[in-house]
C-alpha cells in the first residue's frame, strides 16, 4: 500500500502546472512508446503536472485529438508494495469492462527505461471534481443527489463478484481487517519519526477487538467524494479515480471511511459533524447507512465506533507515512509536511472512537 492524498483538499485531478523538473518526463521516448502501445495514438504532444498528490505523479497528455491521464510511480526509494500503478490499471481494467465507471485505460508499461518508473496511461475524464463535502452554491436537493450517487457508486463495486471479473487474485481473502491493522502498523513503524502514544496504544487495541469478517469484495481503499468525476452538469458518477490502495476485502472497510466525514466537524475543511444536514440537503448517517444496505443487500454495521477508530487509525499512519517521505527526501513540499503533521491528531482522535468501542 502507498500514502494516499485523502488530506490534500485538491488532490489529484485539480488542475495542472508545468511539470516538476524531479518528475520530468523523456518526451521523445515516452512518444514513441505511446505511438506503439496506445491504438490511435498520434503526436506531437504537451506534458503538464497535475497539482496537488503526494503519492503517484500524474500528468496530462494532450494530442490534437486526444487527452490522456499518466500515472507513474515516484522516483527515489519507496516503501515494499508502494506506488503499485500496475495493480490501479489491472483493476479498472477489470472494471472498465463490466461498464463500472472509470476511466479507460490503454496501457501499462513496466519498462523503467521509458521514463525512469513504470505507468500506465487512461483516458482523461471531463466532469466536475468537488472538494467541499458542504457543497457550497448548490440547492439542498441537488447537494442530496450527489450523496446518493456516491453512496450507490460505491455499493455498485461492493456487488461485484471478484471471481466473476477476473479479480479473485486481486487480494487474499480472509481476515482483512486483521491484515491491514497489521500492514499499516508495519507502514508506520517504517515511517516513525517521533513517538505519538496514542498509536502504540491502537496499535495493541485493534488487533486484539477485530470484527467478523465479511464478504471479500473490491475494496477502493480512498473512496471519498473528491475521488469521483461527476458528469457535468447531472448528479451522475463518470468516473472513480485513484485506486492505488485497492485490493480484495471487507466492504465495511469502504463504507466506514466514506462515513468518517460526519464525525470530522464542520469547522474543518471537510467535516460535516455540527453541520445542519437537513437544511444543507445532506442525507443524514442513518440514511447513508439504510441506502447503502439497501443497495448492496447487506445488514448496516453495528460496530461503527471500532470501524471509525480503525479508519483514523490508517489515516494518521498514511500520513505519518508521508512525514517519512519528507524525512527521506521524496517529499518536500510544505503541504507534504503539513499532512505529515496530521498523524498526531488523527491518532488522538481515532483513539477517541476506540475508547468508546471500548478501549
């Protein structure tokens, strides 16, 4: 698993700039490897950065005809398993073909020698990315559409049979929860910097509290609303973006971290705790959670305290993750080592919820 963007207000499709001359692309080989491996490819082409992300560079390919999305792993050392972007294009491979929204993809290439790290390039999906969870400017009953298209979005993936796509390899099955607590412990201890008590103390609470397991499913691992492209103009989905913590496991998993955002409060950038949902237009918890069962079948979670302390948990390691970057030189920006800052906090609060799932 990689560190994610989920603090980055404006993530990874946020507008571009030029590129970052430690990102920077070789134009004559990359074209001529687009020429071989992507149908219809024709140059010449322009290279820009997307802004924001402090995981997988990303940049825009245009073409007189065409705009692609590239997604490369980061040059310099990385933790084992980060950065997988041949796992992104096998699943929305996998995904593209069963009509769920993504964006096409057209290749993968595991040759370092093109650009110095492997990538694969997809289409570029037009749409409307938002990145304020209170959905400013909107009336109540387009902000409530857009909630219930991302919550049916994310049942819809949690329906697939992994089998049945292709995907039964994609992750091990069984004892998922157990296996991330252990992942993202590992993840933090290789990233450590300073001593934060509350982790040590999670990091004894979740493994010894695990809850059942449930169906293997695909599990984005990021879905927010700001991973989404939404169609233009109607509350529809066009495309989910950033599947880099995907594998197979437990659908809770999701559906919790969707759920975090009504216990951040509404003073932060994306909370919505102490917000007036009703008068916003925005479904409450209860239906969230109704909707979401009733989509996928599925009983609603009763263990929504431990479910949120894990997910906080994940969070204050992907961003301690990110502190480690900035330690070791991959990361330098200053909103790198602003979320590097978070994990304290993140910790205390996920330690919070643990207390009441009864730490």
């Amino acid at each position: 698993m990689s560190q994610t963007d989920f603090a980055d207000p404006q993530a990874t499709f946020s507008g571009t700039r030029e590129v970052d001359p430690r990102h920077a692309l070789n134009e004559t080989r990359l074209a001529a490897w687009l020429a071989d491996n992507v149908m219809g490819f024709s140059g010449p082409l322009a290279i820009r950065q997307f802004r924001g992300g402090q995981s997988n560079p990303t940049y825009e390919i245009t073409t007189p005809a065409r705009t692609y999305v590239l997604r490369r792993k980061p040059p310099g050392t990385l933790l084992a398993s980060a950065h997988a972007v041949d796992r992104e294009f096998r699943v929305i491979s996998a995904l593209h073909a069963q009509g769920y929204p993504v964006a096409r993809p057209w290749a993968l290439c595991t040759d370092d020698s093109v650009i110095g790290s492997m990538f694969y390039v997809m289409d570029k999906v037009d749409g409307r990315i938002l990145w304020d969870l209170k959905l400013p400017g909107m009336e109540p009953a387009g902000r409530r559409a857009i909630y219930e298209a991302q919550v049916d979005a994310l049942a819809a993936l949690h329906r697939f049979d992994p089998e049945a796509i292709g995907l039964g390899d994609y992750g091990r099955p069984g004892n998922y929860f157990e296996r991330q607590v252990g992942r993202w412990t590992k993840q933090y201890r290789a990233s450590e910097t300073t001593l934060i008590p509350a982790m040590d103390r999670l990091i004894e609470f979740l493994p010894a509290t695990l809850p059942a397991q449930g169906p293997t499913r695909i599990v984005h691992g990021d879905f927010r609303l700001d991973n989404l492209i939404l169609h233009p103009e109607r509350p529809e989905v066009e495309a989910v973006l950033d599947w880099e913590l995907s594998t197979l496991g437990d659908p809770m998993a999701d559906f919790s971290y969707l759920l975090i955002a009504w216990v951040i409060p509404a003073t932060e950038r994306n909370g919505l705790a102490g917000a007036d949902l009703p008068a916003l237009g925005i479904p409450s918890v209860a239906e969230t959670v109704a909707r979401y069962a009733a989509k996928t079948g599925t009983a609603a979670p009763e263990n929504l305290d431990w479910l949120f302390a894990y997910n906080l948990f994940r969070l204050a390691a992907i961003c301690q993750g990110i502190a480690g970057r900035v330690r070791d030189g991959t990361a330098a920006s200053a909103q790198a080592r602003a979320m590097g800052a978070q994990a304290p906090v993140l910790a205390e609060a996920a330690l919070t919820f643990a207390r009441r799932a009864g730490a």
